[in-house]
C-alpha cells in the first residue's frame, strides 16, 4: 500500500482534498488577526508601534511555529 501512494506522489497525481486547502487558507490569518488584535492594544493603552515592536515578533515566532508543525504533521500523514 505504502508503495502504491509513493508512486501517485511520483506521478504528481497526488492532490490534498479540498477540507485541507480550506484549512492551510485559514492558517494565514492567524498572524493577521493576532497582529490586530496586538495593535489595538497598544492603539488603546497608549503605547507606541516601536514600543510594542517586541510583541509582533514573538506573533510572527509563534504563528512561524503553529505553521510548521501543521506542515509537519501534514507531511507525515500522507506518506
């Protein structure tokens, strides 16, 4: 079985359905909103975007990571 799905993937037949596309979409927007949401809480608490330069890297590290291990365990479910 494991020889048959290698040889689809070779062939380039291989597609993610549908469910999974929708998903690896969304994913995308979690650095976006998670972003806003940071703004607005400097916007409200009267910070600058310089003092809160720190909190958006550690969005992007953290969203970095989530995206990763998604692809990660993509990757390995479909070998």
């Amino acid at each position: 079985m494991l020889k048959f799905i290698s040889e689809i993937k070779s062939m380039g037949y291989y597609q993610l359905p549908a469910k999974e596309i929708v998903l690896l979409r969304l994913l995308f927007l979690v650095p976006a909103i998670l972003c806003l949401i940071w703004y607005l809480y400097l916007r409200h608490n009267g910070y600058s975007l310089s003092q809160g330069k720190q909190g958006f890297v550690y969005i992007l590290i953290f969203s970095a990571v989530i995206g990763g291990f998604y692809t990660l365990l993509l990757w390995l479910t479909h070998i």
